[in-house]
C-alpha cells in the first residue's frame, strides 16, 4: 500500500467522523461526562507528548538534562507557579546542567 492510499483512507475516515459529528444528539455531547472525559483526554495526550518528547530520541529512551527540566516544571505546576516562570525556571535547569557538563 503506497503512502497515497494510507492518505486518502485516513482522510475519509476523518471526514466520516466529522460527518458523524453532527447526527450525535446534542445531550450526548454537552453533558457533564463528556466535558470530564474530553479534559482529561486532552491531559493525558499531552502528558504523552511531553513524556515522548522528553525521553525519545530516534526510537530508543535517552536521559539528559530535559528530564530534570520537566521535573522542574511539573513541580512548580502543582504549585500552580505562572506560566513563564515554569518555562523559565525549566529553561534554566537544562542549561545549567549542560553548561556544567552534568548532562547532555
């Protein structure tokens, strides 16, 4: 199968979800579980990504100085620190341990 025809069937099938999309009665997709289920789907994907992203590198798990730095910033997440002060104090975990030379 060529990668043309994976394309056109992924896009159809989206296009039927989407299209399915609108036969849903409406109390299905306002109700209360779904608002929960959509946020924590949406958590948990992301979680993933960051978790990918930290430890992959070309399909094997690496640990260098990102995986402090999410540390970092999950730690202050719970504390509910602002936004920028994760991503900086994050940023500056991982320099300063590569600058060091403590991890790659």
């Amino acid at each position: 199968m060529s990668i043309w025809v994976g394309l056109v069937v992924a896009s159809l099938l989206i296009w039927a979800l989407k299209t399915a999309g609108y036969v849903v009665p409406r109390r299905f997709v306002e109700g209360a579980l779904m608002s929960r289920v959509a946020g924590l789907v949406t958590a948990a994907l992301l979680a993933s990504l960051v978790i990918a992203q930290a430890l992959g590198d070309n399909g094997t798990v690496t640990v260098d100085a990102r995986v402090p730095a999410v540390g970092v910033a999950a730690i202050l997440l719970y504390f509910k620190a602002p936004f920028m002060v994760v991503l900086l104090a994050a940023g500056v975990v991982a320099a300063g341990l590569r600058f060091l030379g403590l991890m790659v």
